[in-house]
C-alpha cells in the first residue's frame, strides 16, 4: 500500500503539490489522473524519494522508501523510459539493477522473456525505440518481484499490441494482491484498465473514488430517442418538459436528460409514438474527466507535470 499523508511541493513561490492525502490499495489497479502541470510525476518521484517534500509525508507499506534496504524488491517503478546508459545492453542494465539489490542474475531473463524483450538482450539499450524502452523500463520494474508497483505513462509508444498487452499485465498483477498505481493521459484505456481513480488538477485532489462512481459522479446520463416524424418528435418533446426533462433535437433524433430511460419509454407508449431508436447513453470516462477538471487546466507552467 502507498499512502500519502499531507504531501505538498514548492518551486519558489509555486505550489506544485498541495497537501495531498489519499491510499493506493492492494489488489487493484489505481489510475492517477490531471491535465498537463497538474503535480502527477512530481508526487511519484517524491514516493520514490527522488525529490524531497516541503510538507507531509509518503509511507510505502509503512515505511519511506529511503528506509528500505533493497527497494527495488519492495517497490518497483517506471517513471522515465530512458533512464539508463544508452551504452549498455538490456540485459546489461538489467543485471546491474539486480546486482545491486541483491536479486539472482536469473530474474533478469524471467523479465525479459515477459515483456517480450529476449531477442535483443544484447542489443544497446541506447538503440531501442520509444517502444521498447518503455518494455525495458517495465521489465525493470517487475526485477524483483516487488509488492508495489508506479508506472508513468507505460503505454508511451506502443503500439496497439503492446498497449493491450499492458492492460493485462496491470490487471493480472493487481489479480496478484500487489499495489499497482498508473498515471496516464488516455482515458480510453484507463476506463478499460482501472479499478479506482485518483484526479488531481493544480496539486489538489479532486477525487478519489471506483472508476463507476467517479463518471456517474461528474457527468450526466442521457437517452437518445429516433423518431421519424416532425409532429411527433415535437409532442413527445413537449410531453419529456412536462415530466422535468431537458431535450436536444437534432435531425429526427432526441437526446433526453435528466429522466431515466423507463420513464422515457413510458411517455413514447402514453403518446403512441413510433421510434426507430431508444438507446441509453452513458458517458465515458473522458468526458467525465473533462467536466471535472476543466477549471484545472493549466498551459506553459514551466514546472514538469
């Protein structure tokens, strides 16, 4: 478990940071989510203890990470894709990581073998695509079986294979009992891949909760009805007003909000209506992302995300 306790950073007079306070549980996949400049990578690498807050504090399993003595077999990160000698090979890197926390040499082709990087173990890591370092960085990660599992933007330049294959791998170490907390800019795979989300914008939280509730929360749920003839899109437009709702017309089509589909189908059958449509339309975990986190978007900061 991670857990963040009042956890704050200041660049001069910026707050980055702004007292967070949330737990990223076991057992399921926790997406964290905010626009550009939003504070996402500075929390990590403050979890980490790659940055130092000026407030608060950040407990892995009950203890800072600077007070573990193999961290890497507690805890495992991807916070940046390139971070490694752009000389040595994969395996090379991967091996140096080990050594240094004690890991057997025979962990570092179980990795490799599991994200799909045998092949090219003796290749450069210098050379390899975006794609693949990001498969090299997971790898590193995964090195020594930790518990605890932080990915910054894991799908940056994967193809959509490999964004999949990710997917599965975030769900099947949740599966496992590990703590496992994604940041990440594409919310179509985050509605398909999260268990519970948390949204920051300017370094506050603005919501902690299971990805359901957080679109049910912050967005609206609408029943979109087909009817072929003016006059009876005009009646039954009328006859929804009546019952409280609010309506779009748009080309033989009625877009319904704030009324539950069984009461627009009741008032379609009170009327004798024909339709060629009744469709509820439920909204995606983008547009509620959107709704929420329009106030806190914020361009040309000067201060990494």
């Amino acid at each position: 478990m991670i857990t963040l306790r009042g956890l704050t950073k200041r660049y001069g007079e910026k707050t980055v940071v702004d007292g967070l306070t949330f737990a990223v549980e076991p057992g399921k996949v926790t997406g964290f989510l905010g626009p550009n400049g939003a504070g996402k990578s500075t929390t990590m690498r403050m979890t980490l203890g790659l940055d130092a807050p000026n407030d608060g504090e950040v407990r892995i399993d009950g203890k800072r990470y600077e007070d573990l003595r193999f961290p890497l077999r507690e805890v495992g990160a991807l916070l940046e894709a390139k971070a490694l000698h752009p000389g040595r090979s994969a395996g090379k890197h991967l091996l140096a990581m080990a050594r240094s926390n004690g890991i057997p040499a025979s962990r570092v082709d179980e990795v490799l073998a599991t994200v799909g990087l045998s092949d090219v173990a003796g290749k450069r890591a210098g050379t390899f695509s975006l794609g693949m370092g990001q498969r090299l960085g997971i790898a590193g990660a995964l090195l020594g079986d930790p518990g605890v599992l932080m990915f910054d933007e894991p799908v940056n330049g994967l193809d959509p294979d490999g964004v999949r294959w990710v997917r599965h791998l975030m769900r099947s170490l949740a599966e496992e009992g590990r703590t496992v907390f994604v940041s990440s800019h594409l919310m179509s795979e985050m509605q398909l891949t999260a268990d519970r989300l948390v949204v920051i914008g300017k370094g506050k939280l603005l919501a902690d909760a299971p990805v359901d509730e957080f679109i049910a929360g912050n967005s609206r749920t609408s029943v979109a009805v087909r009817v072929p003839a003016p006059a009876e899109l005009h009646a039954l437009e009328q006859r929804l007003h009546a019952l409280g709702a609010t309506t779009e017309a748009d080309q033989g089509e009625l877009v319904v909000h704030d009324l539950p589909i069984h009461l627009v189908g009741d008032a379609v059958h009170e009327l004798g209506i024909r339709v060629h449509g009744l469709t509820e339309r439920t909204a995606s975990l983008e547009q509620a992302y959107m709704e929420l986190t329009a106030s806190s978007v914020e361009y040309g900061t000067g201060v990494a995300a």
